[in-house]
C-alpha cells in the first residue's frame, strides 16, 4: 500500500495547522460498546444506556504532514470535572508521519489505511417541469442528477491490507465548495479531546483542537463493515465490558466498526476548514 511520501513539519509546531474539509457526523452509541474505551480513571457521560459518539472524516489538503486523509472513530464523551471531551477509538490515516505524530505524540491509537475514493452519478425519477418553458415544449421532461461520494477505507495489517469500512456520501458535491456564494458564515468552535493510556504512551493526556470553518447540515453518512455481520452485532454489543478491562486490537476494531454503525444523530460538512491543534497536557484525574 502506497501512503504519502514523508515530508513532515510537526518539529515545526505546536499548534499544528490543518486546512482542507471533513464530515462531523454524531451517533447514538450504545454506552456498553464505548464503556470499554474508557479508561477507569474517566467516566463515561451516558443517558438512557447510551452517550454521544461518531466519526470525524477529513481530507486535509496541507498540514504538517502533506495531504491526506484521516478517519476519527469517536468512542463517546468522558468527564473529567471540570471538562468533559471527545474519546478516539479508532484513528486511520494514509500517512505515516501523521501515524507515527498521532502515536508517539499524541497518545492517540492510530493505525496506517488507504483511502479509495469514487465518485457515483445517480440519476432520480425524471419529472415533468411545471415551469413555462414546459408551455412551449410540452413533453419535456427533467431528470435530476446527484454526485455521491463513495470511500472505502482498508487498514494495514501485517503485510496485508484489510477492509475496515465503506462510507457513502448522500449528499450532492456541488460546485459551491469552491467558493463562497451559498456558504454559511465562518464560525468557529474547540473540541477538545482526551488521549493516552496506549502502548506508545501511557499517560493521560488532553489537547485542544480549535476549528475555523463554514459549517453545513448534510444529510448522515451510511457506513457498512464486512467486519461485524448483524448476527455477531447483537451477541458482541451485548457482551458487559468494564472501563479496566482491556481490549485485543481485533475486539479494538471490531467495537469501532460498531460505534461507526451505531445510529446517526447529526451531520456537519465542514468548509474552508482551519484546524489548529495544541501540544497535549498531562491530566491529573480527578476522584469518580
């Protein structure tokens, strides 16, 4: 598998700057499928047997890694008083500097994929226009034609590459993302996260991630997995896991996948994105 060539500028930062587009897509995730993420000394914020996850999928046309592509599996939100933030299952990224940054730096559990991309035409019920051109041409009919996006994401495994995901894009790509005109204003907003408590680094650790962009509400992704068929979905999701135990990296991927098949809540295209993300911080837990 091909990744980006390395050129990194990460010993230039921090805050490392990120500029390019995602989709922010928030799920119902089940709290027992996310418990097992989270590390004792957190506490899952829950209601009604579930918390807040999803994904963050982004294409990044610079950053101190080049381009590339990068897909976030968001466990749930931790508290830790006085701050709760996201938690990172899952990281997938087609670039080894952002790998090794994302591991070594970090302390995020990052993992080398490919990102395939295509681009599918689909063709709706044609209609009949009701406009006053239709008054002069009586038969004219219309059909309306969409661009979808379709990514199919594979991790490296060894000396092989596996398929982890396919994400489908229902949402038109249209040319308004190469401009200004029909965007909504720049806003700008701080997710925060928490990371750590993995092999590469053991700590607990915190950084900031503060966004600059022109949000839009879009309609949710549809993700698929060959990884977790529907029957093992029920017999794994209802399997108890405490927050200290400690997961296999195939019981890692495979409660990934189900975070990212959990149930869609919310989706934000992010335009014109500017992401700057500060060096981490040790976190000191506080008592549960």
């Amino acid at each position: 598998m091909k990744v980006k060539e390395r050129s990194s500028r990460y010993h230039f930062g921090p805050p490392w700057l990120f500029r390019g587009s995602a989709l922010y897509q928030l799920h119902l995730v089940k709290a027992e499928i996310a418990r097992a993420f989270i590390p004792k000394e957190l506490r899952l914020v829950e209601a009604f047997g579930y918390t807040l996850g999803g994904f963050f999928l982004a294409q990044y046309e610079d950053s101190p890694a080049g381009k590339f592509d990068e897909l976030v599996v968001i466990a749930g939100i931790v508290w830790n008083p006085p701050s709760s933030c996201a938690w990172a299952a899952r990281v997938l990224v087609n670039s080894d500097d952002a790998c090794h940054h994302g591991r070594k730096e970090i302390g995020l559990p990052s993992h080398i994929a490919s990102f395939s991309k295509k681009i599918v035409t689909v063709t709706e019920k044609p209609y009949r226009s009701q406009s006053f051109l239709n008054k002069i041409f009586m038969n004219s009919t219309f059909a309306n034609q969409m661009e979808h996006s379709e990514i199919e994401v594979s991790q490296a495994k060894r000396s092989s590459i596996m398929p982890f995901c396919n994400i489908s894009l229902p949402f038109s790509v249209t040319k308004s993302e190469n401009g200004d005109k029909g965007m909504m204003p720049k806003i700008r907003m701080s997710l925060p996260s928490f990371s750590g408590q993995t092999e590469d680094y053991p700590h607990l650790l915190k950084y900031s991630c503060e966004i600059e962009c022109r949000v839009s509400t879009v309609p949710p992704a549809k993700v698929n997995s060959s990884i977790v068929e529907k029957e093992s979905q029920r017999s794994f999701g209802n399997k108890t896991y405490g927050n200290s135990d400690i997961l296999s990296d195939e019981e890692a991927e495979k409660r990934s996948i189900l975070v990212l098949l959990s149930k869609p809540i919310l989706a934000l295209k992010f335009s014109f994105l500017k992401m700057r993300v500060g060096a981490p911080s040790i976190v000191v837990p506080m008592s549960r």
